[in-house]
C-alpha cells in the first residue's frame, strides 16, 4: 500500500456471466509498469491478481451513461459515473506518466497525488447521494460490444 494512489471496490467481469466485487488498488509506476492489485477485502490479506499497466495498456472509457471502464480487456464498473471518472483519470494520469517515461514518482510526489485524489474522492462522495445507479438501459448498451459485461452489471443495476 506505499504506493497506492486509489483504493476502492469495483465490480469486475470475470466470464462466462460472473462478476466479482474485489478491493481494488491502484499502484503509482515503477519503472515501466503501475499495477492494480485487487484483494478479497479491503484489509489487503488475500491477495486475488493483479493487472500491469504499461504505455501500451488498453483503458477505455465506456459511453457516458454507465459507471464501466475497461483496462486490459477487462470490464469494471464502478458505483457512479463520478467514481468511474475518477479511477479513469486516475488509470490515464498514470498511463502519461508511463508513455513519458517519467522517473519513479518521490514520496513527497506520491503525497501530492494522494492529496489531489483525495480531493477528487470526496467530491464523489458528495455527488454518491444524487447520483443512480447503473440504469439496464445503459448497460445494454455495452450488450452490442461485449455481452458478457452485460449480465454481470445488470444483475447489480437491479
């Protein structure tokens, strides 16, 4: 967790129709290579996988009205449009930063990152009250593009 940026829970397409809700961190570059770690539970005990991120990482923003994002080929979708934003930019933030080759961020750096999520994190939190939840209109949308996702995210949108 020394180089955590954003922790959180996501759910996770995992195939053939399930979907896991791991606790998720995302790791600041080293070298080359920032990683996602995800874990049973937010305690960080069992450890589930991993996904690398490099310069060549697939993230991609799925349309607007869901929470879905997609890293590696992986679907994840988060409570709120904001929350998806937030880890989005926080995936792509990191994404420059490797397709720079920026050296490996400073503890006082990892602080500033922190303090800027942080801040970024409680305006989800604001906005968690106002905000639905993924509506199945939405995810159908995602049903063209990958019909795995859909079963897994529309069983937590109802």
């Amino acid at each position: 967790t020394a180089r955590r940026l954003l922790a959180g829970y996501l759910l996770r397409d995992e195939g053939r129709g399930m979907v896991s809700v791991p606790y998720c961190e995302l790791h600041a570059h080293e070298g080359e290579i920032a990683t996602l770690v995800f874990y049973e539970r937010e305690s960080c005990q069992r450890l589930l996988g991993r996904v690398y991120v490099t310069a060549a990482t697939l993230i991609s923003h799925l349309p607007d009205k869901t929470n879905c994002f997609q890293v590696d080929g992986a679907y994840y979708c988060a409570r709120t449009q904001p929350e998806k934003e937030l880890w989005y930019r926080a995936l792509n933030n990191i994404q420059v930063k490797l397709l720079n080759c920026a050296p490996m961020p400073t503890r006082s750096q990892l602080k500033h990152w922190r303090r800027s999520v942080a801040e970024c994190a409680a305006k989800v939190e604001e906005s968690r009250a106002s905000s639905s939840p993924p509506r199945v209109s939405d995810i159908k949308a995602i049903r063209s593009r990958n019909g795995t996702l859909v079963g897994a995210a529309a069983a937590a949108a109802t």
